[in-house]
C-alpha cells in the first residue's frame, strides 16, 4: 500500500496531503508514504510496484463532509507541461506502460487559504480532522482484510 500525499507546507492550506502523511506516519502501519510538490510522468512506474494507492491532496473544490474519498479513474489529461500531472494521468501512464492497474483513490481535503504560511486555516484544519478519522479508519480496514485473507490462503 502507497500513501502520495501532494502539496507544499509552505502554502497554507496546500500543505494538507503533507499534513495526512504525517498524522500516518505516527500509527506505524505496514505501508509506504511518499511526499510530493507535483505528480510526474515518473510516478507511473512507482505505482505499478503497488497493489493500493491513494493520492492525498487539498481541494479548492467544495465538498459537502469537509473532503472527499473517490475511486481515481485513468484520463490521458496531460497540461501544458508534463511537470504536473493529475492523479489519474498518472494511473492512465501507469495502465498504459505497465498495465499492473492497482486499486487507487483520491483524497481532496478542502481548503480556503493558498498563500504563503506555515499554518492552514482553521477551515482546513477543521477538514483536516474529520478526513483523518475517515482514513484511519479506511487504512485500518484495508489492513485487516489483507490480514483476514492472507490467513484463509495459508
């Protein structure tokens, strides 16, 4: 299991994926976090090695619970540059070069404040909260049932 949190602690609110990874690190679950400015073509082979990713990031977007938690659908929506690629441009690279097609979603923690600050908005941290709840929870589950199969198959 891969946890990608995207974003940059210097910029308020965008520092939230950053943020989730950090609150995960203190449970010590048998998984990988890595911290990310940007996704990049590079990421796809990453990913591949995974049988679980989630992209964790802030949002702009309004969510109705303070975040959201979707499955990430492959779309070859590349920008301008290929220095900054959407989550599922990543798994469409990754579908494409590698067809390993592992289970992925994406975290948007909504947030209200973009500018230059080592802290996030009481808005964000207030999000921040019910979204760890949310993937504790998630991961924790996650966790078992490859726990309860990996007994059935011995």
């Amino acid at each position: 299991m891969l946890l990608i949190g995207i974003g940059n602690s210097g910029r308020s609110d965008d520092g939230l994926g950053w943020m989730m990874l950090d609150h995960i690190k203190k449970k010590s679950y048998p998984l990988d976090l890595l911290y990310r400015y940007q996704l990049q073509v590079e990421d796809a082979d990453l990913i591949s090695h995974y049988q679980f990713v989630i992209f964790v990031d802030a949002t702009k977007e309004p969510t109705e619970n303070g975040f959201y938690f979707r499955p990430c659908q492959p779309g070859n929506e590349v920008g301008l540059t290929s220095h900054m690629l959407h989550p599922g441009t990543v798994l469409w690279i990754e579908n494409e070069l590698y067809n390993h097609q592992p289970t992925t979603f994406v975290m948007g923690i909504e947030g209200k404040k973009w500018g230059l600050s080592l802290r996030p908005s009481p808005f964000g941290l207030t999000n921040m909260k019910k979204a760890k709840k949310f993937l504790t929870d998630h991961i924790e589950k996650r966790l078992q049932l490859k726990k309860t199969l990996g007994s059935q198959r011995n």
